[in-house]
C-alpha cells in the first residue's frame, strides 16, 4: 500500500496529466508500474478527487443551509440505500384520502425540499451511484493488486 500512495502522490503532483514524468519519477523510486497502468490510473485518480471534492462542497453547502435556516446539520448517510419498494406508491398513490390536510395559509414554509421530492430524491439517488462506483473501482483496484501478487508468487 505503501507504494500505492507514494504513485497518488506522484500523480497528484504532476496535476494527473504529466505521465511521462509521473512514470520516470516512479522509476526512479524504485516504483514498478505499468505505463498504460498509469494513464488511467491517474485518469480515475482525478476522478476520486473531483468527487471528494464535490462531496465536501455539498456537506459545508449543507451546513451552511442549515445554520443558516436555524437547525443543526444533518448529513446524510448512504452506507444503505434509503428507498423501500413500494413505500412510495403506498403513501401517495391516486385513491389517498386526505382528512387532516392543513390549508396552506396555515401551513409553516418549509424551505427543504420534502423527502419524497422527486429533485432531491434525483440527487440522493445520483450521489449514491457516484459513492458505490468510487467504491467499486477501489476493490477492483484491490482484486487486480492481489491477482498480481498472486501471478507474482507463481512465477517465482
């Protein structure tokens, strides 16, 4: 792992486009890496960054909504997936009868989208994908790491 981040660091400092030098500088080291590796490598690199990047923006946006409404932040957690099948049509279907609706001049604004708006529901649902495909290319990185010690093992 060791030379994993020491090749972040590397691609990070060369602003992930200078892969010639990136690849010299890991030679240099005493670094192995693929050449064609490391151009996407460092492609995906880029794009695990810009997404920290843009999460991190989200939440301090966020916080900053929320003091600014008055209530405490509350970030959202995406370890499992929030939607229940059918939970939707049950609630709101056509045939819903409503019996204690409070007229709308009654009604305390609300300036947060309702849970079940279907714009906010749009981007839970777009950062979800975003977190398990970052997630995904992580162990695909791991199985191709450990399938390469293994061919490594077998040839000698």
């Amino acid at each position: 792992m060791e030379k994993l981040e020491t090749v972040k660091r590397l691609v990070r400092q060369n602003n992930y486009r200078d892969n010639d030098i990136t690849y010299k500088q890991c030679q240099e080291l005493g670094v192995t890496v693929n050449r064609v590796g490391l151009e996407i490598f460092a492609r995906k690199l880029r794009a695990m960054d810009r997404a920290d990047e843009v999460n991190a923006y989200k939440e301090q946006s966020m916080a900053a909504q929320a003091e600014q409404n008055g209530s405490p932040a509350t970030g959202l957690s995406f370890e499992k997936s929030s939607y229940i099948p059918g939970t939707f049509e049950q609630n709101y279907s056509s045939s819903t009868q409503y019996s204690n609706v409070t007229p709308l001049n009654k009604a305390e604004v609300r300036r947060k989208p309702l849970p079940n708006d279907p714009t906010e529901r749009k981007r839970e649902i777009t950062f979800e994908l975003g977190t398990i495909k970052v997630r995904e290319y992580e162990l695909l990185q791991e199985l191709n790491f450990l399938e390469h010690n293994e061919r490594m093992a077998e040839a000698h």
